[in-house]
C-alpha cells in the first residue's frame, strides 16, 4: 500500500496559551494540489506552519514520507523537502529578484542543483526573468508572488506549501496564478495551498480540506468535485 506523501494525524497546536488547532487530521498524496478552505481565523495558516516546523504540535504527529517530521527545526523540514511560500509573500524589497531567488535555495539539497533550478523557474515564470535585476520591492503585486512561488521552488521541493498566494492580487492576475500554480502541479510537484478564492482552489485541486475552529470537518468528504457542489459551502465560502 502506498503512504501519503504527508500526513497530518489529530494535530493540536497553539500559540502560548492560544489553541489554535484542535483536531488537523488530513493527507496529501503524491502528485496532488489540494486546498485548505476555511473562515479567517480558523487555523488554515498555523497548520501550514506546523508541516513546516514553524509551529510544534501539542499533541498528534506530522509524518512526510513516512517520516515522522513533528520535533524537526524548520531547517531540517526544508532538507527534507518541503518549502513554504509565506502569507504575504515576505521578499525582501530591498533586494533583487534574482537575490531573492538564490536565498531560496540555500538547503544543502537546493545547492547542489541551484543553477538547474533556476532555469526551470525562469522557464515557468518568463515575467520573472526580465526582472531578474529589479529591486524586489518595486514589482507589482502579482509579480511579487509569482517571485515568492519560484523562490519556494528554487529549494527543488516534494511538496511546495503556498498559503494565501492570490491574496490582494486583481482578478485576471489571481487567474494568471491559479493557472501557473496548475503548471506547477502538472510538472510532478505537489501542492498543499490556503485559499480565500475557493472555488478557483478546488477548481485545480483533486481535494479538499475545510478547517473551521482548528478542526477539519469530518462531515465532508474530500473530493473537490463533491466540495465544489456542497450546497452548505456554496453559501457560506463561495458567496454562491
Ligand atoms: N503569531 C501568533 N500569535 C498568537 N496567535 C496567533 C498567531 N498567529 C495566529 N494566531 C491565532 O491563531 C488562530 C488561527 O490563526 P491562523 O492559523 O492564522 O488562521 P487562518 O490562517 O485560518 O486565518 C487565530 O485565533 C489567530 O488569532
Ligand atoms: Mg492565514
């Protein structure tokens, strides 16, 4: 039988005295996009942070390719391969992009094949390559993500975290970027994402996950298709 590529089991997580996460169970098979669904505050960003290392759980367990990854330091999460792209995309501006892209790859891993790597974003992100030589912080805002997303490639990651990445972006961006994130997956990278635009999410994902008070909802299946065409979730997330 094959593993999730990740597994999250019973997940409890917090910030201080602050539980944010109550009860994560949920997996991610190789080659898949999924989605996190859920209003803000409900604990979509902190379960990122968890798979990353960013957050330890209180209780349940993280295991990436069978490995159990709760205990590891982010640096080690990252030599395993997972790269998380950030809510808010935290370039540095005062940086060039391509300074930007190298920072990206700066786990053993990454290194070793950093030329390669960015090749193939330069080839993914054709408007990144013209700007190569730009302060970071002078690009638009989808140009920012679209960096953001190549730099969290440039670690040559399993599976690519990206939380929130067509937030403030204007509507024929956000599609450009759903598009490109579809490419990505199409390409054999696997794509955990947070996302407020939930029918475009679902809409490239094979599943679904929807988090409400740091808990998955356990009463819906996981299928997209069937999550699309939940009459409950078309109103109260899809505005439908
Ligand atoms: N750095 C932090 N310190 C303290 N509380 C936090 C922090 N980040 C998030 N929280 C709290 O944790 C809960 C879940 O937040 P978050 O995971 O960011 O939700 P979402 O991404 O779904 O909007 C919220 O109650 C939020 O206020
Ligand atoms: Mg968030």
């Amino acid at each position: 039988m094959s593993q999730p590529l990740l597994q999250v089991e019973g997940v409890e997580a917090g910030y201080g005295s602050l539980r944010a996460l109550a009860d994560i169970t949920l997996h991610v098979d190789a080659g898949e996009i999924v989605t996190l669904v859920g209003a803000n505050g409900a604990g979509k960003t902190t379960t990122l942070r968890v798979v990353s290392g960013l957050v330890h759980p209180t209780r349940g367990i993280v295991r990436f390719a069978g490995e159990d990854i709760s205990r590891l330091p982010p640096h080690e999460i990252v030599e395993r391969g997972i790269s998380h792209v950030p809510e808010g995309r935290k370039l540095f501006p005062h940086m060039t992009v391509a300074e930007n892209l190298a920072l990206g790859a700066y786990s053993r891993h990454a290194r070793a094949r950093m030329r390669e790597a960015l090749e193939e974003q330069l080839a993914t992100f054709p408007r990144v390559k013209e700007r190569l030589a730009q302060l970071a912080g002078t690009l638009s805002g989808g140009e920012q993500q679209m960096v953001a997303i190549a730099r969290g490639l440039m670690a040559s990651p399993r599976l690519l975290l990206l939380d929130e990445p067509s937030l403030g972006l204007a509507p024929k961006i956000v599609e450009e970027m759903f598009a490109k994130i579809a490419e990505i997956g199409a390409k054999g990278t696997t794509v955990l994402i947070v996302e407020q635009n939930v029918v475009e999410g679902l809409s490239i994902s094979s599943r679904g996950y929807v988090i409400e008070n740091g808990e998955v909802d356990r009463t819906l299946g996981s299928s997209a298709a069937e999550l699309l065409s939940n009459e409950r979730l078309r109103s109260a997330y899809f505005g439908l």
